[in-house]
C-alpha cells in the first residue's frame, strides 16, 4: 500500500488551444467555475437551471422544452441522444464519412440497435441522393448524421434536404453539433432537426463536462413511450426529465460547477449574438484560412463545406506531421492536432472556436506554423501569409 | 424562437453545505476548477492523470492499477462498475436496505443482468448470515453492497465478511462508497473488495463531475474478458483503459477542469493523512452527534452502525421536517435534507463530510437546528446541546 503520495502544486503550461477542442476557455468562465456550491436541489439552483435551458434554446434555436445540459462530456450526450431514441430492433442509419459516423454506430449496436450506412468519404459531405437511396434500401428508423466533423473539417450542408428525405420517411433525426454550436449556423427548429447534441468545450469555449442536448416533442414522445429501458440508467432521458421538468425529483448530481460555467458561456453568446458570433467564427477562420493559402498550403475541404471551427490543412509532402505538432507545442506552448483513421498523417486540424476564434490566436498560429515548416525545410512564404491574414482581419 | 436571453451575473446563495452533498468545497479545490485548460491529450495532462491515479489509489488504500475518474457524477461511476460487471445472464445480487440499492438494480437489468435480493430494512445494515443464505439460494456472480447508505446514514460493518463470503462462491464484489471514501475507514485491499466506486462531492469536497473507481485484477480480467460489449459506450472500461492506461489513445474528452479539481482534493487528503481524515470525521460528526442527542433528539441509527458522514435524525413528533428545512435555508443559509423512500418525513440527513466536517459547522448545525425546532415548539435544550458539541470538540 502506497504511502502518502507527495504531488505538488498543479502548474499546468500556459497553453493556447487551437485544436479540436478543448478551446481557450473565456476568464469570466473560469470565474464561474470557482463559485462555491450550493445543492443540487437548492431552490437558487433550480432557478439557475431554468436560466440554463432558455439560454442553450437560444443558441440551439429552438423553443424545445427539452434541452438540457447532459451530465457529461460530448460523448454523453451523444449517448443520451441515440440510446434513448433507438430501442432493441430500431434500425439507425450512420454515415461513413468522418470518425464520428463510427462513434455513432457503436452507440447505436450498443442500444440494440441494427445499424446501416450511407457512404461518402472521409473528408466529404453526404450526398442528399445518397441519403434518399439508402432511405429507400433501408428504411431506417433514425438517421444520424455529423453537422460539423471534428476528424475532417468538414461542414455537412444542405441539412433540411436530410431532414426532409427522413422525415418523408417517419423517421427521426439526430444531429451531431458538436463542432458547431454556437460558432457555426445551426437552426435547430427551422431545420426541422429531432435531436441535437454538442459538447460545452468547442465553439461555447466553456470546460467540459455539462453537454448541451435538445428533442423537440415529437422525438420526447418516441422516448417517453419506449416498450424497453434506456439501457443507460444514467442517461435516461425520462428519468432525467424529473428533475430537469415540472418535477425537479433528484436523479443524481448535476455537475453544479460545470452548470454555473455553461451558464456564463451562454451567457457570453447572448451578450454577442448567436447570428453576430457565426460570423466572427466565419471572419476569424477565414483569416487563417487566407493566411495559411496564401503561404502555399492546402485545406483539405473545399470551400462549399468547409468548415470555420475546425480547419484540415493538408500535410505538404515531406513534412513530418507530428514533429511539427511537438514544435508548436513546445516552442510556442500552442496546440494543434493530426489527423485521424482515413486522414491520419495528411492532415493538421486547427480549431478556431469560441474564445480561441480571436484575430491574436489566427495570427500566432499562422505566424507558428510557418516558422515550424520552414524549420522542416518546407517551402512556404511566412510573410505572405501573415500579410493575407491581416489583411483579411482588416488590419 | 426567442430572443437572446437576457440573464444576469451569477450570484448564488452563500451557503453552508450540510446535506448529503454536495458538501463545502475547500477554497484550494475551487481556485484549481478556475486554471486555465490544456488539452486532454497535452503531455502536461498525462502526468496530471497519473497523479489523479496515483492519490485514489491513497484514498482508497489499494495497489489496483485501474484507478480513475470517471467522467461524470458518482452514478455514472456507479453504472461503470455494475455495467462492465454484469453481462447479460448474469445475476447480480444486491440489498433492499435503502434508496440505493434499488438503483443498483436498476443498473444491473438494464445491463442484461438477474437481479435477485438479500434484505434488510430501511436503516439497518446487511446481515452476513442473510447474505450467505442469499448466496446458496441465487449462487449470483456479482454482490453489490453500500457501503456507506447516504438515504439511510447506515454504514455496513463486516466487509471483510462479506466480500469473503462472494469469493467462498466465486463472485465479485462492488462496493458503493459514495459517502465513505475519504472520510469513513475504507480498505479496498485489504478487505478484498473487487470493484469499489465513490462521488467527489462527497468526503472528498470536491465539485461533482469526475468520480473515483476501482478494480483490482480480477474484476479488470472479467471486465476485459466479457463475451458482449458493454452496453455503454460512453463507459465501457475496455475502452477507457485505453486513454487512462499506458496506450493514452483518444476516447473522449475528459473533463479536464473536474480532473484538476479532483486532483487538488485528493492532495488535501494526502496532506492530512487518510487515517487522520477519517479520525475527523469521527471527531466532528461526533460532537454533532453528542449535541443533537444532549438536546434530546434520537440518532436513527445505533451507533455499532452510525455512520459519521451521514447523520440520520429522527424527526420529533409533532414537527414538520419540510418546514424546519425551509427555516434553515432561509434563516441560517444552511442546508440539511429530508428522508427518503422508507424514511420519508421520519428522519432529518445532516452531511458532516470533508471540508464540512468541521467544528464551526457542527456547532453552527447544532445552534441552528436548535432554533429551528424550538420555532416549531418541540421541547429541546438548545444550550445543553451546545454545550455537548463544545465539550466533545475539546473547546
């Protein structure tokens, strides 16, 4: 048996996060976070959890009665959402095209679900014909599908053509928001999206831990008249909906802490405007965009869906990816991240999300990542680009 | 759709936490949840992960290398546990002795799982005899046992004799330590207690969000050996040893900020001692416990069973417990709770956990209750109640 463990003071580097998220969390968040608690069922709280669901109905735009903040990462309420609408012998329809899609259909198999696919790439969009035939092949019960893919930079367009195709065919929609809430357009209701998730730690720039969810009626009912049990005891929605409904009965305890921080987060994309904070993640991204082109790199995706909160920067050939990933971190305390499965290797992704979506942060990462490409030998035009992102932040 | 909301700064109640939890969050923890975030995956993180490990470890007084938070609330680490134990035509066998061992079950059939009893009444703990016949009737393969009834303020004694029971027919123990670990003896190895898992907001004052479990070997081989995935994703340890084990692959983001939070509770823990922690709580529950009954109030539990953490009191006849509840809150900011289940309205929970756990609050519970219930009309001495607090805190 171990003796007293002797672990000092936590200093943490002073990091600036461009990678898939975390993101560089706002100081009045983190502010919030060192609020001392009250309880859970504390009548302060509860007022506090009202405050919560109208502001994330704000940013999800929506009027849901069931949007609520998942006891968990992203990953939890990615969970909430599918093994609560997919019950043993559902079919859920997932896509192929990034490493979310995967996610997803693990979830689903989990559940009791069958799961079937609709193909694209990694590093491309679905194609609404594609989501018509495998509707037609398949019937699926749920569709799944990446509104912004964290592993590919990818922006899925043409939502309400997917949503029209699914629910042409009685089925339900799930929408991963994970890299777009609150820094990229989603419209939840006008879309006509049943489900949507996101995580608190990427365009909402709030630390991790309490993951925005909404339902709108129809997919609450399909929940609420299940013939089975969620499989999850934790993340089940009609026991979570007594004590985030009329109720306020305990299920378990909220993570108070990480409440009060989403609440300051939301607070801060009410303070912006959602419409006004979509486009400073659209000028802020496109900054670095300009800058990292016009020094001679590539984005993997095209302009038609790329996407402003994660940026996929094309490796150029004979650049080592992860040694320029360890000389950013080290010599500029900044992080990116590589690729992943399909796109190991060939890509970076460069988040611009939230607090991090500052024209400071664009200009460090261009002006840190050429120099770590011209350590590598590789040849690009440092001053161009920075000269392109300036100019493009209209300075 | 709305508006942007129009919410204001965040200013919750300064209360004092005597309730079954959350507790006081000691200053040191809530200046860790406000340092700014690294990425999950950063080199700094790793090490801060294996600190984390290495001071639950401590905590719990085990050598079991998987040790972790799981991220989420302690139910989450509580369905970890009984998730990735039971596969489906598993019999689990838990206690009918209070609010959560019905959760246990819960837990347990959603995960495939038979579910059969071994009972005792609300407030009192398991009798091994019961539990041995228990098992030659069912011959289950998990045992799951509360170690500490946070609904009841019972703490079981004879662990050993349990757990030595379970492994005389093969089985696994869990144990639920959500009100113990930290502040009530707990010695996972030497009581050979297979799987043991805890809240942070609990004895250890932590805000709730990433939750202590253990399991030694043998449960992990099970774990990693079973025929049917778990049917979390979310917490599927098969998957979590990957990031948490010497792989550090990617599974989900962990919830970084409760991670740092967790990691400054767990060193406060370590600087004073486990032993001397749960000498403290004895101490300062018992003076608590001296003050109540000199004022003429009845513990619930006897003390071979009381459990220092949890303080069950029995409502006086003739007094309303929602209203004395009430009057603390608004009168005294102070929070205590009611009863539940079987012992709805019958009995007052009074936490005295952690940072709670001290003097000043013992003595300002005991003052307040005493207010309280003499605004009701019952007959208590109020001063020599505190002056039993005072005594027996050696003031």
């Amino acid at each position: 048996m171990t003796d007293a463990p002797d672990v000092g003071e936590l200093t943490p580097p002073d990091r600036t996060l461009m990678g898939p998220g975390p993101s560089d969390v706002h100081p009045r968040v983190l502010r919030a976070m060192s609020t001392p608690l009250v309880g859970h069922l504390d009548p302060s709280f509860v007022a506090v959890m009202d405050e919560v669901q109208e502001l994330l109905r704000y940013t999800f735009r929506t009027d849901n009665q069931w949007t609520i903040p998942v006891s968990g990462t992203g990953s939890a309420s990615m969970e909430a959402a599918i093994g609560n609408l997919v019950e043993p012998g559902d079919t859920m329809l997932v896509p192929t095209n990034g490493y979310f899609g995967g996610r997803m259909a693990s979830m689903a198999r989990r559940a009791g679900g069958e799961v079937v696919h609709v193909d694209a790439p990694w590093g491309e969009p679905l194609d609404p014909a594609d989501v018509q035939d495998a509707f037609d092949e398949h019937q699926p019960d749920v569709l799944g599908f990446v509104h912004a893919e964290t592993s590919t930079g990818v922006r899925q367009p043409n939502v309400p053509e997917l949503t029209s195709i699914a629910h042409e065919h009685d089925a339900y929609v799930i929408a991963d928001c994970v890299t777009s809430l609150g820094g990229v357009e989603m419209r939840v209701d006008e879309w006509d999206v049943d489900v949507a998730y996101s995580g608190p730690q990427k365009c909402l720039s709030c630390p991790p831990g309490a993951s925005p969810l909404t339902l709108n009626d129809r997919a609450m009912d399909r929940v609420l008249s299940r013939e089975t049990e969620p499989r999850s005891w934790y993340l089940d929605l009609s026991l979570l909906e007594g004590y985030w409904g009329e109720e306020r009965a305990y299920h378990h305890t909220a993570p108070i802490t990480n409440v009060y921080a989403l609440r300051e987060a939301l607070r801060l994309v009410a303070e912006e405007g959602i419409e006004r904070r979509w486009e400073r993640h659209l000028d802020v991204a496109g900054a670095l965009k300009a800058g990292l082109e016009t020094m001679g790199l590539e984005m993997n995706a095209p302009d038609e869906y790329w996407l402003p909160s994660l940026n996929a920067v094309r490796v150029p050939g004979g650049v080592d990816d992860s040694a320029v990933i360890g000389y950013l971190l080290d010599a500029y305390d900044l992080e990116i991240a590589s690729g992943l499965g399909d796109l190991s290797g060939e890509i970076w992704r460069i988040g611009c999300m939230g607090h991090s979506a500052r024209p400071k942060n664009v200009t460090y990462v261009t002006a840190a990542l050429g120099d770590a490409l011209t350590a590598q030998g590789a040849d690009v035009d440092v001053d161009a680009g920075l000269a392109a992102t300036s100019e493009h932040l209209g300075e």
